[in-house]
C-alpha cells in the first residue's frame, strides 16, 4: 500500500508540476519584463535629467558670458546690434531650458537654478537699461558686471555642482 501511495503521490505531482510549469513560467517571465520596464524606465528619467541639467548649465554659462561681454562692451562704448541679438538669443535659450527644467528636476537644483536665475535677469535688464541710457544712479556696466562675477559665478557653480551631485558624479 505505501509503494501505491507513493506512485500517486508522485504522479500527481508530476501531474500538477506538468501544469504549472507554463504559468509559473509565464509569471516569471512577466515579473522579469516589469523588471526591465521599470529599469528602461528609471535610465529613461535619468537620461532626461542628464540632458535637462546638460543644458541648462550650457545656457546659463552662456547667457552670463553674453552679459559680461555686453556690459565690457558698453563700458567701452562699442556695443552693437550683433552683440544685441546674440545676448537677446542666449536669454531666449536660457529662458527656454530654465521653463524645461522646471518639469523634470528635483525642488533643491530648482532652488539653485531661482537663484542664478534672479541675478541674470537682474543683470540683464540693467544691461537693457544702460544701453538705452535709462541706468538707474549706481547701474554702471563695471559695478554690474562685478555683481554678475562675484555674485553669478558662485551661484553657477553651486548649480553645476548639486546637478552632478543629482546625477551621482562626485569628486
């Protein structure tokens, strides 16, 4: 009696291992693809994160440099149109990258972002101002543009550092 018992148990257990085997495939091979969904999913982020803060950073170093050489060139009384469009292009691609960024990155490179963001629009518009001769008493293109070295430069630097911080590069 128990070599039967043992042959049944067996078989049915065969019987069942027989059946299961396809669904407990099948739920495997299902977990595995979520897996790699979630995974495509998280370096699909992380990637446009990367292309946010690559440029980002891009066009704020960009539209500070525009802005320091318009202001030596309004120093110098040599200011033209081409440097107007060119500085009115940065700030265009620099708004536009700001507004993406704002959609995808986490609220502390946002926080550091408001705050190159405060200085180069401060500048900017004096830098408007000057060129109409409409400067504000103290607004001059030298006094300026020592506020957008010793005050946007750090602010830039600490941006690019907390985005490769986010991104996980560390020195």
């Amino acid at each position: 009696m128990t070599a039967v018992i043992a042959a049944m148990i067996t078989a049915v257990v065969g019987v069942l291992g027989t059946l299961f085997a396809p669904l407990i495939s099948h739920r495997m091979t299902a977990r595995q693809r979520a897996e790699e969904r979630e995974d495509a999913d998280r370096f699909r982020l992380f990637e446009e994160r990367r292309a946010a803060y690559t440029a980002m950073n891009r066009a704020s170093r960009q539209f500070s440099t525009l802005l320091k050489d318009a202001l030596h060139r309004l120093r110098d009384d040599v200011y033209t149109d081409q440097e107007r469009t060119a500085l009115e292009a940065a700030r265009l691609d620099y708004r536009d990258r700001y507004a993406e960024a704002q959609m995808i990155v986490p609220e502390r490179i946002l926080e550091a972002s408001r705050a190159v963001n405060q200085v180069l629009a401060h500048v900017d518009a004096v830098v408007k101002r000057i060129d109409r001769n409409l400067a504000r008493p103290g607004e001059d293109a030298e006094s300026v543009r020592h506020t957008l070295t010793t005050d946007g430069d750090p602010l830039l630097a600490t941006m690019r550092h907390l985005m490769r911080e986010d991104l996980g590069v560390h020195d």
